[in-house]
C-alpha cells in the first residue's frame, strides 16, 4: 500500500489531528511522508511524527528535540547535508538515506495504539518491499522494532529487541537502537557515543 497523505483509517488520531490544527493553525498535522533518497540501501524507521516537530513541519525527526542527536549523526557519517533539520524548507538533502516512522500521523500523547500501529503497517511493508537487495534498516526503539517484523510476517518473538542487536531478514539486514527522544538522551540510556556506535556499524554494513 502506497503512502496517502489524505488517509484517515485510524479514527482516534484523525480527531486528534483536527483538533491540534485548531490549536496551530500552522502546523501540517497530516500523514507525514518519508524523507530522503527513494532508492536509498539505508532506511531509518522510527515511531510517530511529535507534536511540534514531524506533525508541524511534514518531515520526519524535524523541528522538535528528538531529532537533534539523528541529524547530527547523520551529517558526521556522511548520510546527511547538514546537522540540522530545522524545516522542509531548509535545504538539507540526505544522502544514500531515507528516514520513516512505523505510524505516519501524530498519535495523542505519542502513544499509538496496537490497532493504529497495524493499520499503518501496511505504508511500512511497501516501504521495506522497495529496498534493494541487501539494504539496512536501522529501527528507533522497540514499536519500530515490531513493526519492521510485522511488515515482513516474522512473529514479533522471533527477533529480539535491544540496542544494537542485528538481524538477517528477508532482503534486509535489521539493526537496533534505542529511540533518541529527549527522554533517552537526558537520562543517558541512549548516549552520543552509543549512536555513533550504531552510525558506525551502519557504514560498516553498506560497505559489505
């Protein structure tokens, strides 16, 4: 199933959207679209667009804190043009990369709910589907981590989540990191280092 930047499956969040564009009148607050290179072997997946980031500036891990750490670390691994995303309007092109999240629209509280996660999967399995053979998919925390298996029919008990674990799947190869939210990086269960690790390893197996 292709994206549908008009869908409105998941009834809870579709009025949750309608009522936060009546607060900010200016924020996008829709479905937001992947962002970078389409035939890209590096896919990024994360959970769902936030409040005043994604859901006001329509890309992803843009505007808000939560996507400070990823930019900084993809423009030093090369994947990026810059180290801050600020807007859509900005400039910034990412390179060999492209960056989704496992829910398209803004959950309230940034809590999807398991029906929302699943009648998203289906954007999410296209999205895996049109990988190269061969390509990463790094995954942003634990509801990435079982969407991603979702999407590919694996059982969720089959593949572990944790911090830079690695999986073999299908025509991917499958990598963990913990989510960088504000919330991980402050309580350091998700450090600079810890990041550039996985940044690293990434690298190390596109050049395989």
């Amino acid at each position: 199933m292709k994206f549908d930047s008009e869908c409105q499956c998941c009834k809870r969040s579709a009025a949750f959207l309608d009522d936060t564009k009546a607060k900010y009148p200016d924020y996008y607050c829709g479905p937001v679209p992947a962002f970078g290179d389409e035939k890209s072997a590096f896919l990024i997946v994360g959970l769902a667009p936030g409040l005043h980031g994604a859901n006001a500036t329509a890309r992803p891990f843009t505007g808000d804190d939560s996507g400070a750490l990823l930019y900084e670390a993809l423009y030093q691994f090369g994947f990026s043009s810059a180290a801050k995303s600020v807007a859509i309007d900005d400039g910034l092109q990412l390179n060999n990369c492209r960056i989704t999240n496992a829910v398209k629209c803004l959950p309230p509280e940034n809590k999807p709910l398991t029906s929302e996660i699943k009648t998203c999967n289906p954007f999410l399995r296209t999205e895996l589907m049109e990988l190269p053979k061969n390509s990463v998919v790094l995954v942003l925390g634990g509801v990435a981590h079982n969407a991603v298996l979702r999407a590919l029919d694996k059982p969720l008990s089959s593949c572990k989540f944790g911090h830079a674990n690695e999986f073999s799947l299908e025509h991917i190869r499958l990598i963990d990191s913990y989510h960088c939210s504000r919330y991980n990086t402050q309580t350091k269960r998700l450090t600079p280092e810890m990041f550039r690790g996985v940044f690293k390893r990434v690298q190390e197996m596109l050049a395989e």
